[in-house]
C-alpha cells in the first residue's frame, strides 16, 4: 500500500506554496488558490471468472488557480510533495498565464475562508486499507455457489482514499477533507444465452461491507433467469418498478438538466424560474441536497468555504429553487447556495410502502403485471427542455405476473420525460433507502453516492423498442 | 531512467514474471481553452509524468502506476504482487500473440507545436469566433480549443523499445437557440482532419472556422423555425458528422474482442458478436466495407504502435457486408482462437492502448473507417431517394448493452421529398436494430462525401479511460428507419 501523505505535510506543503504565491504577486493585484488532490485508488476486476486486472495507482494533483482582476487561469500538474521545485514552477507558470486571459464580463469571487476546517468524518483507514486478499475474499463470498461453466461473475471492488486540501492567498486558512470509499459491482452473466444479472453496494465504512447481501441478491435474480420463461415484450406502456440504479440514474441527470441555475440559465433545463414554488412532480417526491448524509461522501463546506446544510430541491413535488455554484453566481448575478464541489449528497426520501429488499419486491401481491427494471443502460438526453431521455433496461429485468409467476423480459428501450416518470404517474416508492454508489472513476478519484429509495412504481410508461432475444 | 526501468524489469523476470512491460511518460502536456458567451471559462494547463507498469505472472496482469519515480523499484513490486494476487484466480490464462521485437520511434505529424502557440494567440482566436458567433437567434455561443502532446516511451521484456510523441488539436464551434416554444436547439462545428497532413496548432484555420461559424449560425436559425421531425418510417441519408458516430458505436464498439470475449459485461457491455460469427455473419449489405487502420495519415487513431508494441495495420473488419476481423490486442487474440478452436485471428491487430500512464491497456477503436462507395455524391444519393431525412450532428446517443440497438438524436435533418431537400425539420430522432440497419444500407457516397472525423473523448474500461480516435466515413443510405420517436 502506498503511504498516504499526513494533513500536517500536506497542509505544510501549501501554506509553503502560499507564502511562495504571496511572495511572487507582492507588487500584483493577485489571488493564487491551490487546490490538493490525493488519491490511493484500488481495483480488482473480474471477468469470465478470474481477476482480469488487479490495479492500484497512488496520484497526486495540484491545481493552481490564478486571479487578477477579472483575469483567470488555471495550472494543474501531477506531481509529488518531494518535488517543491516543480511545485513552484507551476504557481509561476499561472501567475504567467493570467496575465495573459481575458478578462470575463463579471467579477469572479475568490475564496476568502473565515477559518480553518479540516473534516475526516468520512475516512476510515480500516477500508482505505483493505488488502489485496479482503477484496478476493468477499468476491468470492458474494458469488459462492452461483458460478458455473456457463455462468460467470464480472465485477469490480474498487477502493480507495481521497484527500482534498486547498489554501487561498487571501486568508492563512485551509480546508481539508478526507474520504475512504467503495464501489462493489458484481454481475453473474451466461456466457451463450447473454444474459445478465447485478448486485451492487457502496461503502464509506468496512463495517457498511456486507458480500452476504450481493450474494442473496444474485441467487435471488439468478434463480429467476434460471428457471422463469424468458419472452420478448409487446411494445406499449407498462407499469414499472425501477431499482435504486435507474432511480439513482434519472436523479443524477436531474441534477444536469433540472434544478442547476447555471444549466438553466444557460438553456440546457426542463425547468424555469418561473415554476419555483409550484407543484412540478409528484407529491410522493421530496428530493434535497443532504451534507448530513455520510453515505454520500459530502462536502459540508464548499469550495468557497461556504457552509453546506440541507438544501431541499422538492417537497411534495414543489420545487424549491435551484442550486447555484459561486461561479454561475456571479455570472448569473444569483445568490450563491453552497454548490461548488465536487458532488452533490442528493437525497429522495423514502415514500410509504413497506418493500426492504428484493425478494420482498418480487413476492409483493399485484394487482397487475408489472415491468421490474433494475438499472437503465446508456442513458442519454434527447430533449433537454422536456427532460426527455432514453436509456435501455439492462442486468436483470423482470416481468412479474399478476399470478404471482414471473418472466424474464428482453432488454427493452424507454424513452421518456423526466416530468413524466416523476410526476403524476408515481404511484408509490418504497419506504426504505440505499445509497447507490454513482462513482465514475475518469479522472481524479471523487467518490459519491446518491440516496434513494430502494424501489419506485411509475404506471403507464411506453416501451418504444424491445429485443427479440437477449 | 532507462537502464534502470530495464533493470527493474528484469529483476521481477527473475521473480517468476513471464513478461513485464513498462510506459514511461516523461511528459504529458494538455491545455484547454472554452470561451461561452465572449467569457473565458477555463484557461487550464495540465502536465504530468510517471510510470505505469504491467505484470504477467502465471497467466494474471497485475499493474501499479505512480507519478513518482523515486521509487521504481515500489512500483514494479506493486505490479508483481497484485499478479500474484490474480493469479489466484485465473479460468483461462493469459497468452500472449507472438510479435517481433522493435526498436522504433513514432511523431504524430505537425508542423507548429500548439503547446509553444502564446496564450494569448489562442485566446485571440477564440475572441474571434466568438464574435463569428454572435449573431441573432443564437442564445448560447461555445468555442472550445483543447490541445494534447505527449512523449510514451514503451520497453519490455521480449525486448521492444518504443518512443511515441503524440501532437492533438480538437476544436469546437456551438450555438445554442430557443425557438418560439422555448425548446433549446443545438448546431455544432467539430475539426475533423479536413484534408490536412498535419494537426498542430496550423489545423486552426480562421477563415476556415469562419466559414463553419457561419454556417451552423444560418442552420441553427433554421431549425428554430422549423416544423418537427415526422414519425414514420423512411430512409435516413447520414453525413459524416452523425455517420460516424453510427460507426463508432453499432461497428466499433461491436467489435472490440475483449468485449466480444466479456471482459466488459460488468460495466460498458458485451456484444452481439460471437466468435462463431466470424466468416460467416452477414452484417451489412454488399455495400458495406468496414475497416480499422491505423495507418490512415493524421489521424488520432493513427499513433504508430499500440501499448503491446505492435506496429500499425490496415485491417478489414466487414468485407462486402461479411464480417471478417475485430479490433484486437496481443491476448484476446491467443483467447479468442483457443476458444473457437479455430484460427480466426492471425496475431493482435496493434489496438491496445491506454489512456495515460496510470491506466491499463485495452482494446480501443484506431480508425474505424467504411470505405467509399459507388453511389456517386450527396446529391446523387438524395435525387434517387423518394422519402427520407438527410440527418448531421451529434445531438443524443444511446446504445444497447450488446449494441444490438439504438437511438440517436441529430442537430439537424432536413426533409427528402420526392428526391429533392426541401426544408429543415427539428428534433430529429431514428432508432434501429444493429444488423437490420446495415442490411437496410443502400447507397454509399463515393470519395466527394468521404470525410475523416475525430473523436476526442470515447470512454470505455474500469477504471475509465477516454481515448482519441479517428472515423473515416462517407455519406450512408438506409432505408426503412424509425424516425421522430
């Protein structure tokens, strides 16, 4: 394992760097931001049954931001806290690029903080840490029995730990956070009929790590593709239950294309100023940003050194207002709300049936059939004005009777509005939530999660495509 | 740096390793310019350097990467220990096809490094179009200059030594309007190779990129007054701009081995593909030619060795409408013939690469091209069409996870009618079946409509990659296409 740098090093390289940047913009109506990012990211991949490629990377990045006037410019630079002088050439090299910007059509803010702040809350060295034979062990708990020659596991178990620190030359204080995290995925595929099934979980502890469930989980929908009919659906509209990976899905590109101001303003919303205050969505739908929520890896102070508390976005499916990031703020002439980071920590809370996990779902009496789609494959937005998107069902659909029998439906493509699919059409979401890890790992490591609820009903919704086969 | 990476190699070859390879990347320089609505927001400079290392023990990768150098010796340790580890889990081990030992040194052509362009000059430029830019009807306007130079040294133990620099410019115009609904409308510009030998900082051409600047304002002004897009079934007439993203995700993508083998079934998918299809699957029509290569000149898919150390081929993929090759690297192809047993690939097609020093090579598209047809220019194709859409741009993509299917949105499409353009339409969509479609293919442009397009950011892999790519494609008919849904 690679030596993770202590806050009191890293915090001392930057307030190093800081005293530099003062130095070298003494006679210069100048701000300089570094911004620390270190990662000590692990993953262990598998496929057709074996590891397919075991990695780790131990990275870290500097960002340098440079402000004069209206003027900036940004210098970034994978480096290491041995190399100080190459450190320093790259606060030079900002300093030089600024002058050379043009100036915006706005005054941008530069971060002053107010005092130092530094939150571990959500590091736990005993994951960050975990080794090599931990993460084979629990892969080969959670898929213990359910493999065969024609069924094979493909998965990940990503881990890792992340640790932010930025100084600003307009004040000596610092902020700092620290995050451990996982992201488990594992999928249990027939190698001729093409057919896939997942379990996934997040972590933020070692204690939240628990292979019993993905197991449960996989036997459960691998039974079902095992021995239940497999058909190609009808097209036309279906009542759907969506698992927490669609749910989480269409939440995520509601935080691209809804309730961001800068996105709005910049055409690219199904949502306006003038709908703040009325009734949007379903009144089964309160969705809010969270920072109280540790599943989600939260940011309680932002970028700006901004506070972060809860932010409600709808309640009973009014919405609330949108989120604004310092920097559309200021463009925007709008009023910041602690949106600079990283990631947000949505959170749709829980709706009043009682359906805690999977088997429980599918046991459920219905009244009519009914389209189970766990996860919502190459989501895309069509139209972003009417929240339009399509995505396919992938991972383990289900058709469940309304006899109590169950089928297994060939992917199928839905094309829809987000209006639609959270608004008057709900007819109910589950009590109980999951954090559904949304980490993509393109770029510097940035763990999130979004809270949902582990099962939502939306009635009438059209199937526009639907496979032949597998 | 050398002697001791070589050093080191053979140290964990002592260890029990059955090969070890090593990139270096003394530097990798990228900077990106966005100007959106005359405001620059982001002057970004990025540089980095370090080693990534790979490891093969008992038939596992194991692989570690890390900026410092200080410690190689941590690094190759790292690498053999996780092999190790995966090696305790291996269902078919890994091979690798055999290649012969180079020593070779690659330059991506270009005449003026954009990395030595002043800033100024580049902002200049930006300020320039984005004046182009506004005009009335456009609420939105976007230029985007994104420019990459990079050195890869790659050694191994069978004895390659290898030396890339690699010189990318990717630029892009966008305008962004609302019509009389309030429904947002896009029309974009992306540099492509446009003819050029070269791709420095000489590929960004003001008067060329004046030109495009006017002419998706005229078409963005187009569509806002437009009527939308029928709902029926009729021929779809793709340009380059959307023909090769057709290409890219339901030709490319399809036929990436290790996805057809299901080293992506956890994450980016799998395929329709089987290695029994080989030879023997129709996937086109006759009219459909498919290839990969990497040896089109001035191309992001044409780096002159992959991250196995194979040297750059020209490779059929889809011969007369036959499938007939695959995108491949040094062990999917020992694992798809042993599978099949059958000798369906003769040795990796050189398409491993990775996305920086820090990631893992995988198989990853060169240039997927579909070679000219007989079918004469775009207007040719458009006057022996009775009812269909002529479709450009990239609005929407969404692929199934075996890209068995999928639906794409355009910019733009105008309305063929009785073998004449007519009028703009808005909101144009078309889906389709992978196989079906091709075979509904019924013309294809001759050399006039052949245009090679770049593609900056196609991700794939965990951890994820984004890689750089080329497609070289013509005007495409297809005929009996769902469209407007």
């Amino acid at each position: 394992m690679a030596t993770i740098n202590t806050n009191e090093r890293i915090l001392d390289t930057l307030h190093g760097l800081r005293k530099y940047a003062l130095e070298k913009t003494a006679r210069r109506k100048m701000a300089v931001g570094l911004r620390y990012h270190e990662e000590d990211s692990y993953l262990m991949r598998f496929a057709n049954s074996a590891i397919s490629l075991n990695t780790n990377e131990h990275l870290i990045r500097l960002e340098i931001v440079a402000y004069e006037d209206r003027r900036r410019a940004s210098y970034e630079l994978i480096t290491d806290l041995g190399k100080l002088d190459e450190m320093k050439q790259g606060v030079d090299t900002a300093i030089e690029l600024v002058s050379h910007a043009q100036p915006l059509t706005y005054q941008p803010t530069i971060p002053v903080y107010a005092e130092t702040f530094c939150d571990e809350s959500c590091f736990d060295p005993a994951l960050a840490h975990i080794s090599n034979n931990e993460r084979l062990a629990y892969f080969n708990q959670a898929a213990a029995g359910l493999e065969t020659d024609e069924i094979r596991l493909s998965g990940i178990f990503s881990n890792g730990a992340t640790t932010l620190a930025m100084v600003f030359t307009t004040s000596e204080h610092a902020q700092l956070f620290r995050f451990s995290d996982a992201q488990i995925t594992a999928v249990l595929s027939h190698s001729g009929l093409k057919w896939e099934v997942i379990a996934e979980a997040s972590a933020q502890r070692k204690v939240d790590l628990d292979a019993g469930k993905i197991h449960r989980d996989l036997a459960t929908m691998l039974n079902h593709y095992q021995h239940d009919a497999p058909q190609q659906l009808p097209l036309g509209r279906y009542d759907i239950i969506f698992g927490p990976a669609a749910i989480a899905e269409m939440v995520s590109v509601m935080n691209w294309i809804g309730f961001d101001g800068g996105m709005m303003k910049r055409g690219y919303s199904f949502l306006s100023e003038s709908q703040v205050g009325k009734k949007v969505l379903s009144d089964q739908v309160n969705l809010a940003d969270d920072p109280a929520q540790r599943e989600t890896f939260p940011f309680r102070r932002d970028l700006y050194g901004m506070k972060r508390g809860y932010f409600p976005i709808f309640e009973r499916g009014i919405f609330q207002g949108f989120i604004w990031s310092q920097d559309d703020a200021d463009e925007f002439k709008a009023r910041p709300t602690g949106h600079s980071v990283y990631h947000t920590s949505l959170a749709l809370a829980g709706g009043g049936k009682d359906v805690p996990h999977l088997q429980e779902m599918i046991a459920m009496p219905r009244e009519r059939d009914l389209l189970y789609i766990p996860y919502l494959h190459y989501m895309n937005i069509v139209n972003p004005s009417k929240g339009v998107f399509t995505a396919s069902s992938r991972f383990g659909a289900l058709l469940l009777r309304q006899d109590g029998s169950v089928n297994i439906p060939y992917n199928v493509r839905l094309t829809q509005s987000l209006l639609d699919v959270f608004g008057e059409q709900v007819d109910w979401l589950s009590r109980q939530t999951v954090a559904y890890n949304t980490s993509g790992s393109y770029g510097s490591r940035n763990p999130s999660a979004v809270i949902v609820p582990i099962f939502m009903r939306v009635n009438d919704l059209e199937i526009s495509h639907s496979n032949a086969s597998y | 740096m050398l002697d001791q990476i070589k050093k080191q190699i053979e140290h964990i070859q002592r260890q029990g390793a059955t090969y070890v390879d090593t990139r270096w990347y003394p530097y990798e320089e990228s900077n990106s310019l966005i100007m959106w609505n005359g405001n620059l927001k982001e002057a970004s400079f990025m540089r980095q350097s370090g080693v990534g290392v790979r490891v093969l023990y008992k038939g596992a990768w194991g692989f570690s990467a890390s900026s410092d150098v200080n410690d190689l010796a941590g690094i190759y340790a790292k690498a053999f220990d996780n092999a190790r580890i995966a090696a305790e889990r291996v269902t078919f081990p890994v091979r690798l096809a055999e290649k012969d030992a180079i020593q070779a040194r690659f330059v991506s052509p270009n005449r003026i490094n954009p990395m030595t362009v002043p800033l100024a000059e580049k902002v200049s430029f930006l300020q320039q179009m984005d004046e182009k830019l506004n005009q009335p009807g456009v609420a939105q306007r976007v230029a985007f200059l994104n420019f990459i130079r990079k050195q890869i040294v790659f050694i191994d133990s069978e004895g390659s030594e290898i030396e890339k620099e690699i010189t990318e410019v990717f630029a892009q115009l966008s305008v962004l309007g609302q019509d009389a609904q309030g429904e947002v409308h896009e029309r974009s510009f992306n540099l492509g190779q446009e003819g050029k030998e070269t791709r420095g900082w000489e590929s960004i051409d003001s008067q060329f990129f004046s030109e495009q600047a006017d002419r998706i304002v005229k078409e963005l002004n187009e569509i806002l007054v437009a009527e939308p897009c029928p709902k029926d079934t009729r021929s779809v007439i793709l340009l380059p701009g959307i023909m090769m993203l057709q290409t890219h995700e339901t030709i490319g993508h399809a036929l990436e081995l290790d996805r057809i083998l299901g080293y992506e079934l956890a994450y980016a998918g799998g395929s329709f593909v089987t290695l029994q299809d080989f030879g023997a699957l129709r996937y086109g029509s006759e009219k459909l030619t498919a290839r990969a290569d990497a040896t089109l000149p001035n191309s992001p898919g044409s780096f002159g060795y992959d991250d196995d150390g194979i040297p750059a081929q020209n490779n059929l993929l889809i011969d007369k409408g036959i499938l007939v090759g695959a995108i491949t690297g040094r062990q999917m192809v020992e694992e798809a013939n042993a599978k099949a047993r059958r000798q369906i690939f003769n040795g990796s097609s050189g398409a491993n690469r990775a996305t920086a020093f820090y990631r893992v090579p995988i198989e990853r598209m060169t240039n997927i091209n579909i070679d000219p047809g007989e079918d004469g220019a775009l207007e040719d194709i458009i006057a022996k069409t009775e009812k269909g859409l002529v479709m450009d741009g990239t609005r929407s993509w969404s692929i199934g996870s075996n890209r068995e299917q999928f639906h794409f949105a355009t910019e733009i499409a105008w309305l063929v009618e009785d073998g004449q353009k007519t009028r703009v339409v808005k909101n144009p969509t078309y889906m389709g079946k992978t196989l079906e479609f091709y075979n509904s293919l019924s013309a294809v442009g001759d050399r006039s409509t052949w245009k090679v397009e770049f593609v900056a950011n196609c991700g794939k892999g965990q951890p994820n990659q984004i890689m750089q790519l080329g497609h070289g494609v013509p005007v495409c008919r297809f005929d009996n296409v769902r469209v407007g849904e």
